[in-house]
C-alpha cells in the first residue's frame, strides 16, 4: 500500500511527498481508515511508529475537506506537544491550517489569543490546558476531534485526574482517539468513559519483534566504576547518539560536569533545568551538536529523536516498565541499537527481576583486558598520583637525579607504577562470567534457605 490511495486532499497529499513518506507504517494503515470514518479509536504502539501521521493525517483531511473545524491533541510532556505540533504543520501547511502548541511555563496571553483567532489544531499538555478551560480562558474552543497520545505516559505522571476534568469541559459530541503503548486496567477504565464504541488496533507485536533488533546487555561492576566503566563503554562503542539515564537530578549534573572535562560533548537534562534552556539542549541533541544526552526518566519522557545508536543505564531503573521505556529511546523505525545497563553486585538480584518481568534477552557482558590505555585510565592514575605523599627521601632522590636523565626516570616509575596497580585501575572493571556465575549461584542458595525459612514458619 501506499499514501496515494488514501485519497488525501491534493493540498494535504502534497505535504506527505514533501515529508517523504511513500508507504505507511501500520499503525498508519490501520488507522487512517478507520478515523476518517468517524469511528472512536484505540490504538496500542509504541513511540516511533508513526503515531503522529496515523491521526494527524485524517485530521488534516477532514478539515481540508471542511468536515471538521477544531482539533485537539492532549500530550503528556511539553517536549512531545512541540513535535506532534510541528509535525502536524508541516504535513498540513499548504493547507494552510493553523496549529498552536499550549503548555506551562509560559504566558496565558498569546496562546488564549491564537486560540480566540481561530487557530484550528491545538496540540496541549493536561496542567495548562486544564487551567485554562477551568478558567474560563477557552471556552469558545469546541474541538470536533480530540486525541490523547501516549496515554499511559499521562498515566505513569500522574495526570490521569486532569484529563477526566478536560473532558468535562469537551461537547459529548465528538470523535475520540486514544493512543498508548501500554493497556493498564485504569487506561481501559478511561477508553470505556470517553469513548463511544470505539475500534481497537494494535501493532504492539509487530513493533516487539522490531524491538528484537535491541542488543540488550549488561556489565557486572563494583559501586565505585561506575564512571570508568561508562567512560570505556563511551571511548570503545560505535556511536552516534546515546542517551545516558540517571536516577537523580544531581547524578546527571555530576556526569556531566566529569563527561564534558573529558572532553565528551554532553548535555544533562532534568526537571529542574528552565524551560528555554531545555529547548536549547534538546535542539543541539536532535541536530547533532551534542552526542550525549544524560537524562532522568521524568525529563526524557515523550522525546521521540531518530538516530539515538545507544542507550545506557547508569544505574538500573526502579522499575520494570521505566526498562522497558528507557530502551524504546534506541532500536527505531527498523533500525538496531544497542541498550546497555550497569548493575553492581547489590543490584544484581533487581536485575533478575527485571529480566524475568519484561522477557527481556540480557546478556552479560565484560569489559575485555587490553595493553592501550584509555582517557579514564589516564584520569584515574593521575587522581592516585595526586593522592601520594611526597616523602623527604623522595626529595632527594629527585635532587640527585641529572636534569636529561628525569624524563626517562618519570617514564619508568610511571611503568613501574601502572605494572604493580593493573588489578585496581579501569582495565580491570568489573567481573568477568565465572564470578558472575559464583554471584548468580550465591543468590539462589540464599533464595532456598529464605523460603526454607517461610515454610518452617508457616508449619509453625
């Protein structure tokens, strides 16, 4: 199949070519039909599938076609709203309609104002567009069509309240679409309240097996490598783009603050980092200009950039479905990619639960031994060295030594020195299969003596 039997409006067709799309993805070719039909829909992907085509296009028609004058698109991060906006401009600009993106963090006055003008797709996040309607700010928009994107993403961050009290301010009469990857009872709990007979499609499956291309891996290390095992992993990998995920916002300051003083190009991103400079970061990281994207899960939520090669967990996520989110961010559109977490040896036992709650195909992984030594390596003997004590006896070694003769003494200690630290410098990170198998079998004697215990206690 292919976009020219969808029959599109010549103006809308001619956005499509431009944008170059030539055959739809699924979800795409399910879809389309379906919502230019009239009919409410569920719809279960991924990000990165097409999503934004899948209901933008008939959207786009419909009000080409005079069919539909006002269109709404709720999305759960401000970074998601501004590329579902821009998408939906650019493949209905000789249309000429119009598209606003509304959300926090910026003044009510021109968005109110656009939206009064006429403007015929806003795409929003739930906080400010809540406000706004509570206030009493729009209540001239009736949008004809609504869409929730990424709904269990509003789900997970807890906008699930705001998004029933929009739709209390929506006509009933209207055409819903929900999109989301997942199907968590309170997300269906919602589709039966605000959709009318709706259709349901999924591409989930098809898109896991495209995930398959996910090389998924993980290195065993102790607490304190974790920066030189990053470092490594960074020097020795073929990337382009990577995402780094952090826990905590000051563990992303810290790696990138030790990232970029190694020279690295690199840029963190949190929820505390102002809004202006967040576009900024995220403008140089789509381009190109910066190569590595440290981020938390909250700050890196509804990003959708091609080309990310690489993802890494600094450390493990909290949870199964924040693993599964995370390594979305790489693997698109048909593409492989790589996805690698650390885990010390207390998160180990995490890392089994993980693996065996997702499916997920982890393999371990070790940091081979090698004669070269790296810039973390450099780093790490030049902090020891910092740390030694120069005695008086050393003072007067190097006062006895000849001037020609002192390059050639520092070139030989400094061997010396490497030759007798080997087992405690970043060549030697982490831990190899065999110690891992001793780990893996020390966790499951552990796991039979407890239960042997809950029995006792039960019988008891």
């Amino acid at each position: 199949m292919n976009f020219n039997e969808f029959d599109f409006h010549p103006d809308i067709a001619k956005g499509v070519k431009i944008a170059g799309f030539k055959e739809p993805s699924p979800i795409q070719e399910l879809a389309i039909p379906l919502i230019l039909d009239g009919k409410d829909l569920v719809g279960q992907a991924h990000t990165g599938t097409g999503k934004t085509a899948a209901f933008g296009l008939p959207i786009l028609q419909k009000i080409a076609n005079g069919e539909c004058e006002r269109a709404l698109v709720i999305t759960p991060t401000r970074e998601l709203a501004t590329q579902v906006s821009d998408e939906l401009y650019h493949l209905g600009r000789f249309a000429n309609i119009r598209t606003l993106t509304v959300y926090g963090g910026v003044g009510y006055g021109r968005q109110i104002a656009l939206i009064h003008k006429g403007v015929q797709i806003v795409v929003a996040t739930p906080g400010r567009l809540k406000d706004l309607y509570k206030k009493g700010k729009i209540d001239t928009f009736n949008p004809e069509i609504v869409v929730l994107d990424e709904a269990d993403e509003m789900l997970d961050m807890g906008f699930l309240d705001d998004i029933k009290e929009i739709f209390e301010y929506i006509p009933q009469s209207r055409q819903t679409l929900l999109f989301s990857a997942t199907m968590p009872e309170p997300i269906k709990d919602l589709a039966s309240n605000i959709l009318y007979r709706p259709e349901y499609i999924s591409v989930v499956n098809e898109e896991e097996t495209t995930n398959n291309i996910i090389e998924q891996r993980y290195y065993v290390i102790e607490e304190n490598q974790r920066d030189q095992a990053i470092v490594r992993l960074l020097e020795t990998e073929d990337i382009d783009k990577c995402i780094i995920f952090c826990r905590m916002k000051r563990e992303v300051d810290r790696l990138q603050e030790h990232l970029e003083a190694l020279g690295f190009s690199a840029k963190g991103l949190h929820g505390d980092i102002e809004q202006m400079d967040r576009d900024e970061i995220i403008k140089s990281y789509r381009r190109g200009q910066t190569k590595i994207l440290i981020a938390t899960d909250v700050a890196a939520r509804g990003l959708d950039i091609k080309g990310v090669t690489h993802v890494f967990n600094y450390h493990i996520p909290f949870d199964p479905q924040s693993y599964v989110h995370r390594i979305g961010r790489t693997g698109r559109a048909g593409k492989s990619g790589q996805a690698i977490t650390l885990v010390s040896t207390e998160e180990f036992r995490e890392l089994q639960r993980i693996k065996k709650e997702v499916g997920a195909q982890m393999t371990l992984s070790t940091m081979e031994n090698t004669n070269e030594l790296n810039t973390s390596d450099f780093e790490l003997i030049l902090e020891n060295i910092n740390d030694i004590e120069i005695s008086e006896n050393t003072k007067k070694v190097y006062e006895l030594v000849q001037e020609k003769d002192k390059e050639m003494v520092l070139q030989k200690l400094l061997s010396y020195y490497i030759s007798e630290n080997k087992n405690s410098n970043s060549n030697y990170l982490g831990y190899n299969n065999h110690q891992v198998e001793e780990l893996m079998s020390n966790l499951k004697d552990e796991e039979s003596v407890s239960k042997k215990h809950t029995r006792k206690r039960k019988k008891n």
